[in-house]
C-alpha cells in the first residue's frame, strides 16, 4: 500500500486526492492537517529523507510526498502510478481557488 501524506488545501494533493477514490486497497491518503500526529509523521520524513532537500532549499512543503511499501519515497505522483498537477488535464491553481475540485 502506498501511503500519501498530503492535505486538502494544497491544489496538487486534491488532484492526485482525486484519482485514488476508490482505490483504498492501493493507497492511503494522510491529511497532514487533520491532527498533529499526521503532521508529526510528516515533519519526520521531511527532516530525514534527502527527497526533500531541494523543496527545503526552495521553500516548499514537499507534498504529496509518497511512501512505498519497501520506505522509499518520492514527491514525484509518476511513481505511484499517478498523473502530475499541470498535466493536460490537470486544472489551474486559480481553478483551485474558485472552488473546484479535482479537475
């Protein structure tokens, strides 16, 4: 099972969010902001994994941030099998804003 941490207000994590409805026996979406043992959980894989070095360096949060079943992890959607935000038919973060979901 692939573990998604990753939270509602982010317009990258509702795209990616949307495309595993149903599809509970592949994944598992963490929302950091639902309590502070899933942001805890989060921040520790943050501070230790290198896959995080350059959102650090640039100021990003990292997320969605993946975590495979054998602990490697990515900030890349591809590698689970998923499409990026921005992709063809991704929506525009001004989309987001106005309210729409998962577009």
């Amino acid at each position: 099972m692939i573990k998604i941490f990753g939270m509602p207000t982010c317009p990258y994590c509702d795209y990616v969010h949307k495309q595993i409805e149903g599809r509970e026996d592949e994944f598992v979406y963490i929302n950091i902001g639902e309590n502070i043992q899933n942001m805890s959980a989060f921040t520790r894989l943050r501070d230790n994994s290198p896959v995080f070095d350059y959102c650090k360096e640039i100021g990003d949060v990292g997320i969605p941030a993946f975590v495979f079943e054998d602990g490697s992890v990515s900030i890349n959607p591809a590698d689970a099998g998923l499409e990026e935000y921005g992709a063809v038919n991704a929506c525009s973060v001004e989309d987001h804003k106005n309210g729409r979901k998962g577009c």
